[in-house]
C-alpha cells in the first residue's frame, strides 16, 4: 500500500484568468487527490495536494501543463505534512 504525500506549490505563468483553478480541481478529483486551490495576489496559483505517490506523481506532472490557455514558467514544490482533508476545494 503506497503511503499519502503532500506538497504545496507554487505555480506561476499566466495561470489566473484561465480556468486553473477549476482545471486543477478536476483533475484532483479525478486521481483521488484531496486538499485546494487558490489564487495568490502575486498572480501565481498555491495549491496544496495530498494522494498517494502515483496520484501525485502525475497531479504535478499535469499541472506543469494545466488547462489549454496557461502557460507555466515554474513550479515550485514544498513537502507537507499530511492532513485530515475530505475533499479537494478552489478556495476563493
């Protein structure tokens, strides 16, 4: 059995305005994936996911390209500590 991980990242480009936050959701939903999303002031994108490695593995591996009008300059990853989350949420 594959143990939980979980990572905030950073994520900036032009990502706001696109439908990130909405495309992020889904495709946490998809892979099982809990935690949320939310804009940042600075115009990036902050999300902290929790999953098992394999989920992770191609959640961050999609977000490097996102929804079809972003564009991703760079990703920066913190390990988390893993929390009780029940779903995944854009958080406004």
């Amino acid at each position: 059995m594959e143990t939980e991980q979980r990572l905030d990242l950073i994520i900036s480009g032009r990502v706001q305005g696109v439908g990130y936050r909405y495309s992020v959701k889904m495709k946490a939903d998809s892979l099982g994936i809990k935690g949320y999303v939310k804009n940042l002031r600075d115009g990036s994108v902050f999300v902290t996911a929790q999953g098992n490695k394999g989920a992770m593995d191609n959640f961050v591996k999609w977000c490097y390209q996102g929804p079809p009008a972003a564009i991703v300059r760079e990703i920066e990853k913190i390990l988390g500590t893993t929390e009780d989350f029940r779903d995944f949420s854009v958080v406004y």
